[in-house]
C-alpha cells in the first residue's frame, strides 16, 4: 500500500499544539518487561529476555501516537503492559491520574471501559462459537451497560458506526471477510466509549485493497468520538498517514519522538534514517543507490550490547557508542533523539 501522497490529509492540529498547553492522558515511566530465562531440572532462571527495556513516553488526549520499528522490538509488548494484558516488571503506567499497574481489580474493570485494544489478527481476535452480535454485546453485558432490547439496539448502531450491515448481527466469524472481522473488532473495542484505543497493527493481516478503508475509518472515528489513540505498526506509510506524532523503537527501547512530518523529513537517529530509506518507493525512476543497507541482524533482547544497543549495525558508531547509553533527549523543540550525535544529522 502506497500512501505518502496521502500524507497530507493527515490531521497534525494535535502535533501542532505546543506541548505546555496539551492534556497529557496516558503517561508511562521507565517501563521494563523482562521474560525470565529458564533451565535445568530445577526451573531456575538463568536470564531473561528484555522485551521492554526502560521507556518512557507521553500520549495526549485526541492524539495518534504512532509507534514503529522492526518485528522483535517491543511494540506489541509494550501496548499490552500498558492495558495491563501483561504485568510490568518495572515502572508506572499512569492513565488520566489513575496508576495503572499497582490499582486493585475493582479500578481495573473501571479503566479497562476507558482503554481498549484492536488486535492485529482479525482472524484470531473473535471468538468463531459466539455470533458477530454476542462478540459485540459481551463488554456491554460484563460492565452492565445495556440488557434487552436496548442491548441489542446498541449492538446494532455500533455495527452501522463500522460499516457493518445490521443483518449480519447473528452470522459467525467466518462469514466474513478480513476486513468485515476487523470491523467487528472495532466495533468490539468501541463499545463502552473508551477514551485510549491500542491499535496493535491493526491492517498487517488485510488486504492492501482493505488496509486504507481501515485506515480511514480509524480515522473519521478518532475525530468524531475524540479518540486517543497508541497506534502500533511496522509500516511506515501507514504510521505517516494516520499520526500525529511517531515514536521510533528498537530493541525495548525509544530511540526517537517526533513530530510525524519532522521525523520523516529529518530523522535524528541513525536507525530511523535507515527504516525510512529501506521503505519502498513506487517509481521506477527513483534512485536506489542511496538506500542505507543496515549490516548484521538484530541483536538478541536476551543478550543486548553494551552501550547504545543499535552500535552493532550504526554506519557512524564511535567508541562512545559502544560504552555509554545515550539518553532520549531533545535535539530541537518537540523532537527528541538518542543518539550521541544526533546534532550532526540535523
């Protein structure tokens, strides 16, 4: 899917609001997730995988934080830490002033109305025993929302808020196509009008011919219910088409926070200077030979580099590098990078 001629239909009014005057709505702190290792006859652990390695992040209120990187960084880890799907190791999750890692099970359902999530599988994500019309009703039944026929008519305006036909309301799973189950999962997470939407790469597993309608009514929704969303994807023209802002991640860490339009023109790390030349470019015309071809593979999150973890495959590393961990810090207003050098990108 080819969408950066699109990308000017972007919405950049949250990006473009200066940061002191934005509601702050979902605030994490230094959050670790690290998957113990273990051996043995004893089951004793012997290391562990750090999935999420120390991020720290703020998503505002009406805003699409886009969150991108190579399969393996974290991304998806990190979105189901942050609903709590997953327990922390370390670190605070803060959403609109309610801690969300150490509040007990009765908050926890309350919030769980406000945050949701859209799974990346459509296929996976819905129950094939239960009909599209019970899959939709469940949160509104479990939070006692609606019984009855108002149940079912809420039921049946949310499928018409997704493009759904209400006839469909007693069909199953695989009656329908990727696209239309993808529907159903939003509709699924919409239902008790939460304020924070996880999309967990949400069109990987459509149709390029289905990504963009997706896309599009992500969108049109964001705008009409005042959606937040933490959108997660390893696409790089999708997270321009739809973000306000975008979050670089590689490793289980952030390596760069930007403005969507300044990260893209003038990316301040070294890997998302790499991401961005790597993505395909429709036109035969377009010279290839400057591409930035990263050497060797990822590292393993069990075993990271000393230093800055993206030195083994850096095309300007200096001994610094390979010693001391580079904070994310602000390079211009709004754009934040860790890089030691990441003065001499601009």
């Amino acid at each position: 899917m080819t969408l950066p001629d699109s990308a000017s239909q972007i919405d950049t009014t949250a990006a473009s609001v200066p940061v002191e005057q934005k509601q702050v709505l979902l605030h994490v702190q230094d959050v670790k997730k690290h998957f113990p290792i273990r051996k043995g006859f004893f089951n004793r652990q012997v290391g562990a995988v750090r999935a999420i390695d120390g991020v720290s992040l703020d998503v505002f209120a009406g805003e699409t934080l886009g969150l991108v990187g190579e399969s393996g960084c974290g991304k998806s880890t990190l979105g189901r830490v942050i609903l709590r799907l997953l327990p922390a190791s370390a670190g605070s999750v803060n959403f609109a002033g309610v801690d969300v890692l150490n509040c007990d099970a009765k908050a926890l359902k309350q919030l769980r109305s406000q945050m949701q999530i859209v799974f990346q599988n459509p296929y996976a994500s819905l129950d094939p025993r239960m009909t599209v019309g019970q899959i939709i009703a469940e949160p509104l039944e479990v939070h006692k929302v609606a019984s009855g026929k108002a149940l079912k008519d809420q039921v049946r305006g949310l499928m018409d808020l997704v493009g759904l036909s209400k006839d469909m309301i007693d069909r199953y799973p695989h009656e329908f196509s990727g696209g239309q189950r993808q529907r159903v999962g939003i509709a699924r997470a919409l239902a008790l009008r939460p304020r924070l939407i996880v999309a967990d790469e949400p069109v990987s597993a459509l149709d390029v011919s289905v990504q963009a309608q997706i896309l599009n009514l992500l969108q049109d929704l964001g705008k009409s219910l005042k959606l937040t969303y933490l959108f997660i994807a390893h696409n790089l023209d999708v997270v321009r088409y739809i973000s306000n802002r975008i979050a670089v991640m590689y490793l289980g860490k952030i390596v760069e926070l930007g403005a969507c339009e300044d990260v893209y023109k003038k990316p301040l790390h070294p890997y998302s200077q790499a991401l961005i030349s790597a993505a395909p470019i429709p036109d035969p015309n377009y010279d290839r030979s400057s591409r930035i071809i990263l050497k060797g593979d990822l590292p393993s999150p069990a075993d990271p580099p000393p230093g800055c973890a993206f030195h083994t495959r850096c095309p300007i590393v200096q001994d610094r590098c390979k010693q001391e961990v580079p904070e994310l810090r602000e390079i211009i207003p709004g754009h934040y990078s860790a890089c030691h050098f990441a003065e001499t990108l601009l």
